[in-house]
C-alpha cells in the first residue's frame, strides 16, 4: 500500500532527502503535496516531477515563477494560510514537517487534528510547543513519527521495549567543527569556519547550530516530549564518526545503539515505511571499512548550550521557547557578521535570564513569549553590535 506524503519543507535538506527516499521507493511512497519557503524555481521542479495534488509557497513574491512552472492539475497556494491548506486538500496519509523554525507549529497542529500521521525533522515544534502537541496527539491517538536521525535511532531501539526498563536516552553528537578547538579561540571563529561541518551536509541554520551545539541542545528538550522522559533521563555524548546515531540504555545497564551512515534516507524511510523494513539503494554499513568508534564526554565549558538547554526543558513553559527564539535571532546576527560566534550563546542566555516564566502557557502565550524573545534578543545584538564592530574595525586597522 502506498502512503500519501504530503513535505512541508521540500526544497530544504530533509526534503531533498525524502524526494530520494520516494524515488527509491515508488511502490511504497507517494507524494501528494510539497511546499516551499521561497524556492519557487526548485519547488516547480519538483511539481513537474512528482506530478502531487497541491504546492505551496510561504514566500508569496516567487508565486508567479511558480505557477509558471507547475503542471497542469497541479493546486497552487501562498503564505502560512497556503500550508494548512495543504493539510486539508492533499488528502495525504502523513504530514512530514521539515520546515526551518517555528512556522511548522501550526501545519503540525493541523495534521494532528486533521488524524494524520505526523513526521518530525522540524525540533522548533516540540521545543517551543511540545506540551501541546504531544497532548493533542494523545487526544487524536495520531503518531508523531521523528526523523531526525538521534530521535528515529531512539525511536528504533525503544521499539518493543517497556518505557519503565529505560534508564537513559543518550543522543550522540559530532561536536561540530569545532570539537577541538579552545574557548579562548571560539571568539575568533568566522562564519566559513563555522559552515563547515565534518560529517553532515545541511542547511545554514543548523549546521551553525550544530557548531554552537544549539542543535543538541533542541534536540534534548525535543527527546523530553516525544519519549515522555524527565530532562534528567536525556545525556548527550561526543560521537565524531557520526555512525552511531543514538543510544538507549536499559535499568539492567544494557545498551542498544543504531548505527548506520549519515544519510537522512535511513530515518525518513523508517519513519515513513514504520513498523516495516524495506530493502533500498542506500549504502550498508561496513564496520570494518569504519574502523573505530570514538567517544568522549561534551565539553559544557566551551558549549553553554547544553546547559541552557537543560535549564530550559527542566523549567518547560515558556522557557524553551525563549531558548529557541533567541538562539534564531542570534545565529541570524552571527551569519550578518554582527555578533562573533561565541557571543550566541551569551546572547540566549542573557535573554533566558531576563525572562519571566509562564509555567503552564496557552498556545497564543507561547507564540507571544517567542516574540517577546526575539525582540529581547535583537537588543542584546543591537546593544552588543557596537563593540563588535569597533573591535572589526581595530582588526582591519
């Protein structure tokens, strides 16, 4: 039986990745809707290709590039109203919500109410609103189904396990590009520096996020929601290769681990084709072509984003949408030149600390907490801006 997939986020890494996993698997995948932010000429490419019911694009500038170059039969919609409609037209099975930030929070909650399954790369939803999805899941009995690789490996090994034998889920890290390098450095990081990861190729955002150890960070508080687990049950473990995508360890002290190459195909087939296991085109493991496996503790000193993401889940609220929205707003002034690296996290920590904490907020809190945040958080770089640019300006002296 061919599921019907409707990608929000198709132009992005994730979903270039799941246009793989649909080529790969045509007998088992069909795709009903794609949407875009702006990638107009991409995402009618994509149309052409894949012939779904429906597209959207968030970026209503590129419409008419994109209807240009839809094909006939093919629905076109715009803004955030465009990818709810999405949910209601295309009459998909799931929803796979691989959008960048927090604009995937209301298509996540339209799914849900609408019964489809949920598939989630985007860790901005369960961060910033995970109290309110996992509960509207619950009431809806729909499946939120992760596809980040930490979270699908978990998700694999939980699979027929009692939830009240697991003593930990340890998600792995790459440590980024920087793994190695000393505090005192961080400062002068550039952000080509930081665009080059050693092991995954991804977006912007977060490849930056994974430098700063931000992404763990989300994906914490994200493990918290989709496991029902305390923050203090989540531990996070340098992993370089990147080959071991996540663990969980048992009350008996056993450990199961998943363990395949870094290629997104792997955790969106599953999350896709779950609870079967289908063969495909993908590259099988070698260990021994591997090697070695390494292994060693984060260093929280150099990375404070581990801590402040702790603090923040251990809080929950509104706190984790502070923690999320401040961290945009400083990587997007990082990526400006307007901040130096490790001024991020000193950004969303100030802004965390200025925070008054909403313990059991409303939906329109949480999204009025998120603005509050980006607003503290582009004073913080406007106020810190002008040191930053005296100190440019000394460098080139």
């Amino acid at each position: 039986m061919r599921k019907k997939v409707l990608i929000l986020g198709s132009t992005g890494s994730i979903g270039l990745s799941a246009l793989k996993v649909a080529r790969d698997l045509p007998d088992r995948m069909e795709v009903v809707g794609l949407a875009a932010a702006s990638s107009a000429k991409v995402l009618a490419e994509q149309a052409r290709e894949f012939r779904p019911k429906a597209v959207a694009l968030f970026n209503e500038a590129g419409l008419p590039e994109l209807k240009a170059g839809l094909p006939v039969g093919t629905e076109c919609y715009a803004g955030a109203e465009g990818l709810i409609k999405l949910v209601e037209v295309t009459g998909a099975d799931m929803v796979l919500v691989a959008i960048v930030g927090t604009q995937g929070l209301h298509p996540a909650l339209a799914a849900i109410e609408a019964g489809k399954e949920l598939a989630v790369a985007s860790k901005e939803i369960l961060v910033m609103a995970g109290a309110i999805v996992t509960e509207a899941a619950k009431r809806k009995n729909v499946p939120i189904l992760p596809v980040d690789s930490e979270h699908n490996a978990i998700f694999q090994c939980l699979h027929g396990e009692t939830p009240k034998h697991v003593r930990r889920l340890i998600l792995t890290a790459s440590g980024g590009p920087f793994r190695k390098t000393a505090k005192e450095a961080l400062r002068e990081v550039t952000l080509e520096q930081a665009l080059k990861h050693p092991t995954w190729t991804m977006g912007r955002k977060i490849t930056i996020d994974s430098a700063t150890m931000f992404n763990k960070g989300l994906e914490m508080i994200e493990a918290k929601w989709l496991f029902d687990v305390p923050m203090s049950q989540v531990d996070v473990v340098v992993h370089p290769q990147s080959i071991v995508h996540s663990l969980v360890e048992f009350v008996d002290g056993s450990q199961l681990a998943q363990l395949s190459h870094s290629d997104m195909c792997f955790p969106i087939q599953y999350a896709i084709t779950y609870p079967a296991r289908l063969p495909n085109s993908l590259r099988p493991l070698n260990l021994a072509e591997v090697g070695s496996l390494a292994f060693e503790a984060p260093d929280a000193d150099r990375f404070p984003a581990l801590r402040l993401a702790r603090q923040a889940g251990e809080a929950c609220g509104t706190l984790p949408s502070v923690f999320n929205a401040a961290n945009e707003v400083a990587v997007d002034a990082f990526v400006a030149r307007t901040i130096r690296f490790d001024e991020i996290p000193a950004c969303v920590e100030a802004v965390m600390d200025r925070h008054t904490l909403v313990s059991t907020p409303s939906l329109d809190a949480l999204i009025a907490a998120d603005g509050w945040a980006r607003q503290a958080a582009a004073e913080w770089v406007r106020v810190e801006a002008g040191g930053y640019a005296a100190l440019q300006s000394l460098a080139k002296a």
